[in-house]
C-alpha cells in the first residue's frame, strides 16, 4: 500500500477526532463561537485531502459537514442541537470509511490478493507513529558516531598486518648455514630484535582493537536505546481517544459525565498502543452505557447527577495496567446469570451457582450482555469480550471487579513491548527454546519420580495439584531424549498452567523478537525468533500455544495428532528452524509432517511408518542426505518413494550427487520459493504408484 493512503488514514483519522471534539465544545458554547468556524476549517482540510487521495466518498461525508454548518458561520443564529447530532453521525460515517480503507486494495496496486479476500495481515491501524524528530537527530548522531569507530577499527588490522608481515620476517632469520649453527649471534640478534618489535605491534594492536570494539559497544548500545524510545509512545493518545469515546456515549445517552485521566506520559510500545486502542474504547463505553446511571436515578441514589469515569495508566514494572472505573450502579450479577444462559454457556441450575467471582468474569465472554435490547452502543454481545481476547493476543490479562451501587472496575494488563523482552533460554535434546520471563511462575529442579505418568497424560504436582507436564523437544515436535529431564519451568497465561521440563536452563537474557517468515505459517507454540550472540535463530516460544500443546500431549509427551489423507510426508534436517519452517509450509498444503533431526533417525521412522515422500537436507552430523538417499534407494521397501533434496549446496556437482544418489528433485535454499515447493511435492506425489510407495 502506497505512503499516500497510508498518511490519509492517519491524517483522516485525526481530522475526525478533531471534528468530533469541536463540536462537543460547540455545544457547550451553546451553538456559536470559535469552534463552529474550527470545526468548518477541519472539515474542509478533510475534504482536501480525501480528495487528493481519490477517496470521494469521505470528500462527500466532509463537504456534506460544510453543508451543515455554512449557514451559521455568520454567528446570527446558534446551530441548533439536531443538527449537532446529524454532524456526529456523519463524523461516526467518515470514521466507518477510513477503517475500510485498510481493507481495501488501492488503486495504484496490481492484483495479487485472490478471491479470498485481504490477507488477515491488513489491519485498520496501520505502523504508523507520529515520533519525536529530536529522537531522530540524536538515533542519527549515534549511528554516525558508531561508522566513525567502525573505521577505527580499520586501523587496528593494519596494525595486526604489520604484526603478520614482522612473523614472516622473523620466519626467514638467518642462512642455512647460521641455522645449523644455531643461527649466530647476528641472526639471534636479529632475531630477538624483530620478535620484540612483532610482540610490541601485536600489544599495540589488540590495545586499539579492544578500545575500538569498546567505544563502538558503547555507540551501538545508546543506539539501541534511542531506537529503544523511538518504539515508545506514550499513552496520551489513547487516553485522548478514551476521552473522546466517553464524551460521544455520553452525548448519544443523554448522560452527563465527567472524565478523568492520568497516566498519559507512560510509553508502551507502538504496536501495543495499536492493539489496545479498540480494547480501551469498549471499556469507557461500557462505562457508560452500563455503568453509569441516568441523571434522576443517580439523584434518587444520593449521587451527583454527573456520573464520574477515571481512566488511569500505572507502570507495573514490565508491564503496564490500563484501569477504567466508574462510580456508577455496578454490574447487575443476576443480569450476568440470565445473560450466560441466553449465550447458551450455562443451564440456568449452573448460572444459579456461579460464585460472585465467576459470574464476573464471565462478562468477558463472547454473546454475554446485560442490555435487553439492541442499541447502537450495546446489545449485541461484543464488547468486553474485545478487551479479553486483546488482553491475550498481548500475552496479558483482564480482570472486573464490581460493588453494587459503588460502581465498577475494569483492568487490563498487558507488557510494556511485544518486540523487546526478557525471556529465559533452556534447552532439551539438543534444542533451545526462549519463553517470555513474565510467563513464568517457577522453576523446578527434577528428582526421580517426580513426573506422575497417566493413562492420559503426564504430570508434576506443584503446591498440591497435578499439573500437565510434557519436555520441550515434545513441544517442539523434535524426538525427546532417552534421559529424563533434570529441571522445568511453570509456564502460565491467564488462568491456564503447565510445566515443560528440559535437560539445562541457561538463564535470562534480553532479547529482540523478530516475526517468523510467512512461509513458515504459525505454529500454535510459537510467537517468533530471536537471534543469539552467535547470530543463530532461537525460536521464542508462545506461553498460551505451549500450554495447549502440553494439554494436547500423551503419555511421554508425544502430541495426538489425526491422521489422514495425503500421504505423511518426512522432513529431515538437523537444523531446527528448518523443519519447522518446511513443516509449517507443508501443513498450510493439507500435508501430514513428521520430522527427524538425522538421517539416521530418519531411516529408523521410515522403517517404522510408510511415507509418501521424503524431504532431505544434506549437510548433517553422522549421515549425510545422499547417503541417506543411496540408503533408501538401495532398500526394496523404500525405493520408490520420492526424495527432494533441500540443501544450501549449489553447485553442479553436488546436483549430479543428489542425481546419481537417486534424488527425485534439487531445491536450493538460497533459492527457497514456499509455492515451488508445494508445486514440486504435489508433482512428484501424483508420479508415485497408486496406493503409495512400494
């Protein structure tokens, strides 16, 4: 999508809100004054600019506002309240039109989206952040300061040359003749002097390389951390949006509220403001659809005739707590009972029983309303169920809490950032994993017996129940070791725990998370990678999808999985990232996958289970892919099953390797394409004899 729209949508965005305001100002100025002519000027900057982005339906919207308002700029007669309330709904109508715009290809785009529809990954809200230029300037200065320390390095390996060229000279002291006299004493001389002068150039040289690199980890880390606040933003712009949403209810209500707010300069990162900007808007309207009371039942109740609403953001270490709370009736908890019945989640004998507690918490769920008729803010069932499912998608929580008559408290809690965390390394046969430190409720060393085997399941008691275990090679879908685990982690999200044991915990460390390739689809444990001090990919796990895994697993830890048509297909590669990137392209295909870390391992499963087809990586420990094809090609029971070499090896010769080896195809990862492949398996798949491989 081209920068034009994507500035449109932003620019639309607060024009909008700019709109709305004014005209909540223009009627408490009682229909005249400044911000008739602001709001007048808004709406033509609008008009413009939807203009200049094609987008008439929005040039109309806001010419149609110019309609509206012409006629009273002379500041004879105030605007009348209807009209006021004609201009909210148009507003509420360009809102409408701008959110779709995300949705819709843009006029400059070519095809490439199907009959599917958008991509999932189109959103409303757009990665786009308004940020601090002084912010950029000193990002800038940083990095510009950290090129001149890279070119100091520079001159440390000419000194480490020099020091190379002193070694060769010292290598070649002296005659033949002084060699077998044991050089003399002018070429000892020589010698002893040039091996001084090489120790000197080798001290000087590492004393520059180390200033150098420590200058340069200096530069680069105030880097990060100017990047680090260029990702933050602060809450201000949630809490204005909150403040414009409550303002709006209460105007279409008929309510009269007064709103509060702090909390404002706490930064989150952007991405998560995005996310919860829709979560917050639901909880204000909320507040006061349902929450706060009308003016003559709030004097009956000896209130004030004005609800209150508080909207407060605290810092909670890394995390941070959104919290809306009104003064108003309370949540009616036998409303909440028929409600779950009318949902259809409970018979009215278990909504009877529901504790104060569960009732609550059950206001989160989908289809659950206390409102009796459908109204252009409630009724319909969506709501707070919005602020839970953000809440988890951020690996957060949401909470209410309620006094009858005192009013009601929603809170959500999510992390600071999604990208930057801290998060705990440990690995199992052989394979890391990184689960997010504040998904962690424990660790636990592991004795013999400690793992309770089920017919079902496995499990570790922790404080006096059983909780589902399984090892993280389980969850990784990677063979699990023959020893038993020596350590876990109690991983929870929300409500939900499991333990996951592994061989070794290496300890927190801070880390960037970076999405997965889209080829690799989503595995359900998976939030993204990371990548180590050596620059190798490191999965980093997804608290809510391990938990389901672990849940999912039997006995031994070895995941139930369904069976069927087309034929299973075996991946082997030693490199982890790598089969689960081929398995996450073959499952998005229809294809059952299994997978082997070896090519031994690999003929052992092929031994054990009939595969459609063969996908093999070459360069492994032990046996390597042509040898694991020259196995299965030289096997009566195995050889007519089609082999894929997928290997980083380009060249010819290795090509007529895989050929003579008996490889039915040659895909280069260099040149990895996700449809290639399923083009190719697909191809070879209908070549193989009916009924399978023999």
């Amino acid at each position: 999508m081209s920068d034009l729209y994507k500035y449109f949508r932003m620019e639309a965005q607060e024009l909008a809100d700019g709109l709305a305001w004014g005209l909540l100002d223009l009627k408490k100025q009682g229909g005249k004054g400044a911000a008739l002519d602001q709001c007048f000027r808004l709406a033509h900057t609008l008009k413009g600019a939807a203009g200049a982005a094609k987008q008439l339906k929005v040039a109309e919207l806001a010419h149609a506002v110019e309609d509206v308002l012409m006629p009273f700029r002379n500041g004879q007669q105030p605007i009348p309240p209807a009209h006021i309330g004609e201009l909210m709904r148009i507003i509420g109508l360009i809102r409408d039109e701008v959110g779709l715009l995300a949705l819709r290809r843009d006029p400059d785009e070519g095809e490439g989206e199907g009959e599917g529809g958008p991509s999932p990954s189109r959103r409303a809200h757009d990665d786009l952040a308004r940020v601090d230029l002084a912010l950029v300037h000193d990002l800038a200065d940083v990095i510009g300061e950290a090129v001149v320390q890279i070119e100091a390095l520079r001159s440390g390996t000419e000194a480490l040359g020099r020091a190379e060229r002193l070694a060769a000279a010292l290598g070649t002291v002296g005659t033949q003749e002084e060699t077998a006299r044991g050089l003399g004493e002018l070429g000892a001389k020589r010698a002893t002097s040039l091996f001084n002068e090489l120790r000197a150039a080798l001290s000087l040289a590492r004393a520059e390389l180390t200033a150098s690199v420590d200058r340069l980890a200096g530069e680069l880390r105030s880097a990060q951390a100017r990047t680090r606040e260029l990702q933050l933003q602060p809450c201000a712009g949630v809490l204005d949006a909150v403040e414009l949403a409550v303002r709006e209810a209460a105007e279409s209500l008929g309510k009269s509220v007064e709103f509060e707010a702090s909390g404002g300069d706490i930064r989150l990162d952007s991405s998560v403001i995005s996310a919860l900007r829709d979560a917050t808007l639901h909880m204000a309207r909320n507040a006061v659809d349902h929450g706060i009371e009308a003016e003559p039942a709030r004097l009956a109740a000896g209130k004030p005739a004005a609800g209150r609403i508080r909207f407060h953001v605290e810092q909670r270490g890394n995390r941070v707590a959104l919290i809306c709370s009104d003064d108003g009736r309370g949540v009616d908890l036998a409303a909440v009972r028929k409600a779950v019945v009318r949902a259809g989640l409970r018979d009215e004998g278990a909504a009877c029983d529901l504790a104060a507690e569960e009732a609550l918490d059950l206001i989160f769920d989908p289809g659950v309303s206390t409102c009796e008729s459908i109204t252009a803010l409630s009724g319909r069932g969506v709501g707070l169920d919005v602020v839970r499912e953000t809440a988890a998608k951020l690996n957060g929580t949401a909470r209410a809490s309620s006094q009858p008559g005192r009013g009601t408290t929603i809170e959500i809690v999510v992390p600071v950032s999604m990208s930057s965390i801290t998060a705990l390394r440990f690995e199992d046969g052989g394979h890391a994993a990184l689960l997010p430190l504040d998904a962690v409720r424990g660790a636990l060393r592991l004795w013999a017996g400690a793992i309770v085997r089920g017919a079902e399941r496995d499990g570790i008691v922790v404080e006096g129940r059983l909780v589902p275990f399984a090892r993280l090679a389980a969850v990784l879908g990677a063979p699990e070791p023959s020893d038993e685990p020596r350590c876990a982690l109690i991983v929870a999200a929300g409500a939900s725990v499991a333990v996951v044991g592994a061989e070794r915990l290496l300890g927190a460390v801070p880390v960037v998370v970076k999405p997965l390739p889209a080829a690799a689809g989503s595995p359900l444990a998976v939030s993204g990678a990371s990548f180590d001090a050596r620059g190798n990919p490191v999965l980093v796990l997804d608290p809510r999808g391990v938990i389901e895994i672990v849940r999912a697993a039997s006995p031994g830890g070895a995941a139930s999985r369904a069976r069927g048509e087309p034929p299973p297909i075996l991946v082997v590669d030693d490199s982890l990232t790598t089969r689960m990137l081929e398995q996450g392209i073959l499952e998005s295909g229809g294809y059952e996958v299994d997978l082997a870390s070896s090519g031994e391992e690999g003929l052992s499963k092929a031994a054990a289970r009939r595969y459609g087809l063969f996908l093999v990586d070459v360069e492994m420990p032990g046996m390597n892919g042509f040898q694991f094809a020259a196995h299965v090609r030289a096997d009566p029971a195995l050889r007519g099953t089609p082999l894929v070499i997928v290997t980083s090896l380009s060249s010819a010769a290795d090509r007529r390797r895989a050929a003579d080896a008996g490889a039915d195809a040659y895909i280069v990862k260099g040149e990895f394409d996700q449809q290639r492949l399923l083009d190719t398996v697909a191809e070879l798949l209908r070549k193989a004899p009916r009924g399978g491989p023999s």
